[in-house]
C-alpha cells in the first residue's frame, strides 16, 4: 500500500473531491451508506461549498449552520506519491446525541471505489485514532453493518473491541470500541 496522510479539505483539492464524489455516485448507487463519513458531501452543490461546510462543522460555535449540533473534522485521506483523494474520514468530537452515541459512533469513512481492497480504510482509522488523541478523545465508537466484513475488518485491525449488535430500523449493526 502506498503511503497516505489525512489532510483537511482545501480548495487545491477541489477538482479531485468532485472527481471522487462522483465515483462513489457511479459505483455505489445502491449502497445507502455510500458517502459514509464524507458529512454532507453528497447534497453539496459544489466541492468548494462542501469545504466551507466542513469549515464550519470543526467549531461548537458553527457546526450548528450546518445542520448538525456536534462537531467534527473531515479529513481527506490523500495518497502521498501522486496527491490523489483516495478516501475520506471524519472524527466528530464528542457522541453525546441519541444517534451518535447508539450507531453513528466518533467517525465514519469511505474508500474512493477505485482504490478499495489496498488496505486504505485500516490506515485512514489508524491515523484518525491519533487525531483523536491530539483531541483528548480518550475512546472512539466505531461501528459497522453486520454485512460489511471490511469494514469490521478495518475495525478489529486498530485495536476494535466488540461490544454489542443492535438494530437500527431493520439493519443490524456492530458496536465497537478503540482505546485511543
């Protein structure tokens, strides 16, 4: 696997988020949680719509414009040797909200289509839990659907602890928790 670094949406980055938002629209058309960890990336207008957004997400004092009551950081996981978006993962601050705090979990994240299977998703979590850290999140929720065997996968890889299967209107999911 390539080496990789997350990065916080910028403008330089523009012409690959729409490039990689559209992939994930052309391959992933049935998948309800395609944009997983991407915050609102599917509904922005426009790439440089979406980075003001996350702007704006980071901030307790902001993060309510946006439609959300709890901050977050969006990190784009960007591959070193050719600066490509190759994925992308989110860390919201805190899981106090009835959403967050039963499935929603610290972060979610999404592979650009084209480079999944290459081990992307471990690094991205594994690089997050230490963005976490520098945050002073002492543990991370971090949950999957019962079907998605790479992405528990990718859990258990960064130090996942199993904790409990719920259901969550029909779909069940998996409870697991990291000690940052």
């Amino acid at each position: 696997m390539d080496q990789i670094e997350l990065k916080e949406p910028h403008r330089k980055y523009a012409a690959d988020i729409w490039r990689f938002r559209q992939e994930i629209f052309e391959c992933d058309a049935e998948h309800e949680d395609r944009f997983a960890g991407c915050l609102s990336l599917d509904v922005s207008r426009s790439a440089e719509e979406w980075i003001e957004i996350c702007k704006l997400r980071k901030k307790e004092e902001t993060c309510g414009e946006t439609g959300t009551e709890v901050p977050a950081h969006m990190y784009l996981a960007v591959r070193r040797r050719d600066d490509r978006i190759v994925g992308a993962i989110d860390l919201r601050h805190h899981i106090e909200h009835p959403i967050l705090g039963t499935w929603g979990g610290h972060c979610g994240y999404s592979v650009r289509p084209s480079e999944r299977g290459k081990g992307y998703a471990k690094e991205m979590l594994r690089l997050n839990i230490q963005n976490a850290k520098a945050l002073e999140i002492p543990r991370l929720l971090v949950t999957c659907d019962v079907r998605n065997e790479a992405s528990e996968k990718t859990i258990l890889a960064n130090g996942g602890v199993y904790e409990t299967t719920i259901d969550v209107d029909g779909c069940r999911i998996k409870r697991y928790w990291i000690t940052v």
